[in-house]
C-alpha cells in the first residue's frame, strides 16, 4: 500500500496503529476505503466497550485481505466473537473488491497467485474453477498422455 496511505491509517487511526513502526501493510491501495471503513468500526466498538485492539498486520493471501490483530486483557467469549464477527465481515467483503482500484472485482488466480480484479485488472487471471480444471487436465508438461495417445493397459514407467 502507498506510505501515504498507511500514514493516513495511523494519524486516523492511532489506537489501532500507532504502534507500527515499519510497513504492515501488504496489499495495493484498492483495499484502503475497506481498511477506513474497518478501523473506524473497530475504533468505535473498543470505545464502547473500553478495550484496547492493536493491529500486527494487514495483508491479501489467497485473494482476500488478511486482519491480524490483539487486544489487552482478557475478553469475555462474547465481545472475542463479536469482534471476529467484524474482522471476518471485512475480509469476506475483501473478496469482492479490486485490491487495485477498488471497484468490485471477482476472486482469480494466474501462476497460483490468487487475487481479485476488476476486468481491467484481470491480467489473464481464470476463475478458481477454470485454474482447478486447468490443473486436473493431463497435459504432455505434467506427464499425462498426448492427445489421441492412450496408456490404457501400459504399467507406469514401460515404454511402448
């Protein structure tokens, strides 16, 4: 994410993450109107219920965004589930959003990097359901048969 961006994060936001001291931030900037829209609800739920959340890392792994936060003290179950409830709202929201410009984007992979795109974005990216089918299709590269060969009958590792 843009330092700027980052830096805008921690001035707005400094209960959460005015501890951080390098970049924390692994993703584009598409993600940050999703990130403000997070902090400010958490920020607001650690303020009614007098808690103190800190933020260790923000990052996209396997095409949606990654929260990873603490608190102080020790939480009843409930206000733990509430706020996983919040973080997991976002990340499965994150699967939606161009992590590039932010406009809604649909979850893709290209060379088993996982991302979500808007069309322009896309970079020849398939559809999880494309790149598994890709993968499961025997293919002369991973060994399977050539088109119109047939391995009916023959042991592994024989020669014909």
């Amino acid at each position: 994410m843009d330092i700027a961006l980052e830096q805008a994060l921690r001035r707005d936001y400094p209960a959460l993450y005015g501890h951080y001291r390098e970049n924390h931030f692994w993703c584009e900037d598409g993600w940050y109107p999703l990130l403000r829209a997070l902090s400010q609800k958490l920020e607001i739920y650690a303020q009614e219920h007098g808690i103190r959340i800190y933020v260790h890392e923000v990052k996209q792994k396997f095409g949606t965004m990654r929260y990873y936060y603490g608190y102080d003290g020790v939480l009843p179950d409930r206000q733990k589930h509430a706020l996983f409830q919040i973080v997991e709202e976002y990340e499965n929201r994150s699967r939606r959003i161009c992590e590039h410009c932010g406009l809604p984007g649909t979850l893709l992979v290209r060379d088993g990097y996982w991302y979500v795109a808007f069309p322009e974005h896309a970079k020849g990216g398939l559809t999880p359901a494309a790149f598994q089918k890709l993968q499961e299709s025997p293919s002369p590269a991973k060994g399977g048969a050539p088109k119109g060969s047939s391995t009916a009958g023959r042991l592994p590792g024989t020669i014909t």
